[in-house]
C-alpha cells in the first residue's frame, strides 16, 4: 500500500514538469493515487482526479482530461470553487455547448455562496468568446455580494469580492458599456500604453 498524498505532493509534482511526457507521468501518478486510496490522504479523489485532467490538457489529450474531469465532479473530495467549474471550462474547450449550458445551469440553480465560482464561470465564458454569458455570470454573482448601497462594497467581501468587481468591469468595457455605480467602485481599467 502507498503511503499518504496531500497537496504538497500534488504541487510537487506539478513543479517536476519540463516535458510533455512529464505531464503524462504526473497525470499516471495522480489517477493512481486516486484509485488506490490511502485512509490518511488529505488530497481526496476529486483533487487528484482533477489535477490529472488538467495535466493531460497540457499535452492536447482533451478527450481523457474530460473523462477526468467528469469523474472528479463524482469522486468523493472537493475541488475550489467546484469542480464543476473545470468541467465546464473543458466542456467549452471541446466545443460541447449544450452540455455546458447544462452544467452552468445547475450550478447557477444551486446559487453557490463562494463568489469565486461566478468569477471562474464568467472566465470560462470569456474565454470562448461568449462575453454576454460572462457579463451575466458576473452579475449573478454580483447579487450574491449583496451590496447594501450601490457605493458600499461590504468590507467582508474580501479579494474575491475585488476580484469579481474588477472583472465585471473588464468584462463591461469589452462589450462597450459604459462605466455605472458599481464599476466606479473598483479603479479604472489600465490600458496598455500604444506605441
């Protein structure tokens, strides 16, 4: 029987990368690991399974890290924010759309508290390209930060309340819309300068 695996363990590996047959062995050492538990693994499953898949997208097996992917939404653990929130990027990523509509809907029904995963659904929008989707993942979340006033943002709202804020406001100025109350909340967006 193998010893325990924690996190250290999958940063290390992911730190022993320089090939891309590297990234085949990591994603080989984590689905092992993930079917032969050990009772004293901090790194549950679901983790492994996703840091896997995400090994495999590295070298294009797409196919295989979307298997994992699905399986680590199943596998028993947790994933931040979700782990469905990967599934979906990868659903995207092979084109899958009505799949990941699905799948954002559930997600978007179940009205998940941590604010993190409306910023990752809006960035998996944003980058298929689907701004419109992001721009509304990002204002759902909006809602779940609950400003009390328009010009308050609540002082428990920490980084990921900042960081939805400053990517609605990115997300705002690239379809065009103009700057309203709650953009003004965060700074100004800095353009590249042009030369």
């Amino acid at each position: 029987m193998r010893g325990p695996v924690d996190d250290d363990d999958i940063e290390e590996l992911e730190f022993s990368v320089r090939k891309p047959e590297d990234h085949r062995r990591a994603a080989a050492t984590l689905l092992a690991w993930a079917d032969e538990e050990h009772p004293d693994d901090e790194a549950e499953p679901a983790r492994l399974l996703n840091a896997a898949a995400w090994h495999l997208e590295q070298v294009g097996e797409r196919d295989t890290a979307l298997g994992l992917y699905r399986r680590s939404v199943a596998a028993r653990g947790t994933v931040l924010p979700d782990a469905r929130c990967y599934l979906h990027a990868a659903l995207l990523r092979a084109g899958l759309v009505d799949e990941a509509r699905q799948l954002a809907d559930e997600v978007r029904r179940e009205a998940p508290a941590d604010l993190d995963v409306y910023v990752f659904m809006s960035e998996n929008h944003e980058m298929a390209g689907d701004l419109r989707q992001a721009h509304r993942w990002l204002n759902i979340g909006l809602r779940t930060l609950e400003l009390p006033d328009p010009m308050d943002v609540p002082p428990d709202s920490g980084h990921s309340g900042y960081v939805l804020l400053r990517s609605r406001r990115r997300v705002r100025a690239a379809l065009g819309l103009p700057p309203d109350d709650v953009d003004d909340l965060v700074p100004p967006l800095e353009l590249p300068d042009e030369e």
